[in-house]
C-alpha cells in the first residue's frame, strides 16, 4: 500500500503528495508513501535562525530535500513570513492586520525584501540539479506580482548560467492561489504560470471574510460551501484549459469529506499532513470518477449550503 499509485476505483491516478517544514520531514514523507512534496514551507529556515539563512545555508537544506525524494517532485514555497510569522532580525511594519498586509510575496518584489528573496532564489536553482524542483510564489493577488517574481527567477538563473553554475532546464514556477481575486482570474494567471497550488485554509477564510482561529465566526471556516466549491472548481478548470495542473495545500486536501468533491472536480495533486496519505488512498480505490464528477457537478449547481453539499454527498460516497 506504501509504495502503491494513488488510483480510483476505475483506475484514474491522483498524485499525493506530503506537506513538510525542514528537510527531516522528508523520511516521514517516505515512510507514508507520498508521491511527491506538494509543499516545503521555507519559513520554518528563516524562524529557525538568528539572521538571514545564506545563500549556501539554503542551498543545503533544499539539496537534502531534492535528494531524498529520490526524483519525486518537490513543490518549495517562497518565504511566507508575515501575518503570524515573524523574524525578530527583521523589522517588520506594525500593522493593524498583518494577515492582510505587507506579508510573503510583497514583501519579496519589494525594495525591503529584494536581497533576501534573491537570495532564495539562487539557493533553489543551485539545488535545481538534485530533483525535481517546483518553485511556488505565496501570496499572489495581481499578474504584475508574479510577473516581478518571475522576473526575479529569470534574471538569477541568467546570472549563475553566466558564472557557469548549473542549472536544471525543467524547474516549474506557479503560485499558491489563496487570495479570491487570483482564483478568479485564474483564467489569465493559467496563461503564464506553469501550475497552480490551492492554498485552502486562507483561501477560505479571505472568501467568508472570517478569521479561522476567532470561535466566535469559526461557523464561517465551511470548506464545502458551493461558494468555495466554486472558486475551487474555477482554479482547477482554468488549469486544464491552459494543459496545467492544479493541485492544493490547504487541509482541504486531506479532509476525508472533501476528496470526492475534490476527485469529481479533477484536482490533479493532494498535498496534505504525511500521516493523512494512506488514508487518502485507501478512500480514493473506493471512488468511481465519473460518479464523483456527477457529484460535484450537482453539488456546484444545486447547493445552495454546506449542509446541502454533505447531504446529497451520502448518494455518492459510503465510507464504511
């Protein structure tokens, strides 16, 4: 079952894949059979240490990374400090609402965070040579935004091919939509980017406008609300239609409710806790694709409600 490729009942293969925070999550990753890294949250590098990681500091950590996925892919996600996250070496603007500030990507294109993404950037396309490597742009609003970082990308990989580092020719660069606005343009940002990852747990609580960790509006975090369902399903048709993938990282992609949803809207990866893989795979035998896509197709047009969504889910899905 461990070494198993995540399939459908009617044969269908799904890529699961593992979050991680540092390169010693990667045996877990293994142990539990996943397929690939759908998420390396770089972050853990920068709140781990006094100063800035260096450029060879990163390369390390993203080589041990590559390496012990043995070829698998890894998606790594760009810095994302900002919101709850915070360097105490970087002095960070106070701000009234941090998780909607100046925060992961914006503070990369900017003028303060120029050097350090470079930085990132560089370590990341060394380590390129090892594996498999995606690279994932947080945050990400507006074209122009991915445009800077991409351009960013560009210009460093230009640079160490210039002082005869090697690069490898096949890194995929995409962004994490977990901001409404890019899940509705995805359409257009589908056109440049060569994937996209979900980002559930925010996309979440920026569309109901509710923070997930307040108990007072925690009514409002609903993953199966048609709205939600809807901007999912926008993402991953976007994708399709430009021939990308679409995946996600959010803890959605774990949550034994929403696969089938997942699954008949055609979500190419799941990335999730390791410990929540088999258990994937073990509910996706189960499903018949074209009954899952009946599914989430009546339950994108029918239902009005999270509770309608879950209700009609019991003609689909037994999962005794």
């Amino acid at each position: 079952m461990k070494d198993a490729k995540t399939v459908t009942a009617d044969g269908k293969h799904f890529e699961l894949a593992a979050n991680i925070g540092t390169p010693k999550d990667v045996e877990g990753v293994n142990d539990n059979g996943a397929e690939a890294v759908g998420l390396y949250r770089t972050e853990f590098l920068y709140m781990d240490s006094q100063d800035f990681p260096t450029e060879d500091e990163q390369y390390e950590a993203y080589r041990a990374v590559l390496e012990g996925m043995n070829g698998k892919p890894v998606v790594v996600r760009t810095m994302d400090i900002g919101g709850d996250k915070e360097l105490p070496y970087f002095d960070m603007p106070h701000e009234m609402n941090p998780f909607l500030g100046f925060r992961a990507l914006r503070i990369s294109i900017s003028e303060t965070g120029d050097a350090m993404f470079r930085t990132q950037i560089r370590a990341l396309l060394r380590a390129s040579v090892h594996g498999q490597l995606r690279i994932m742009f947080p945050m990400v609003a507006l074209l122009k935004e991915f445009r800077a970082a991409k351009a960013v990308f560009d210009e460093e990989k230009a640079n160490l091919l210039a002082e005869g580092v090697a690069v490898a020719d096949n890194i995929q660069v995409g962004i994490m939509i977990e901001i409404p606005a890019a899940a509705m343009l995805a359409d257009q940002f589908a056109k440049e980017v060569d994937f996209f990852s979900i980002g559930t747990n925010d996309l979440i609580q920026y569309t109901m406008a509710a923070d997930r960790m307040n108990e007072q509006v925690s009514y409002l975090y609903q993953p199966y609300n048609p709205s939600i369902l809807r901007l999912i399903n926008n993402v991953i048709k976007a994708a399709h239609a430009e021939g990308k993938w679409a995946g996600m990282c959010g803890e959605m992609a774990g949550d034994q409710q929403a696969v089938p949803l997942l699954v008949g809207m055609g979500l190419d990866e799941f990335s999730m806790s390791a410990t929540s893989v088999l258990r994937t795979r073990s509910l996706m035998k189960k499903l018949d694709t074209a009954k899952m896509e009946e599914y989430a197709n009546r339950a994108l047009t029918e239902c009005s409600t999270m509770e309608e969504v879950l209700e009609l889910q019991k003609e689909y899905v037994d999962f005794d």
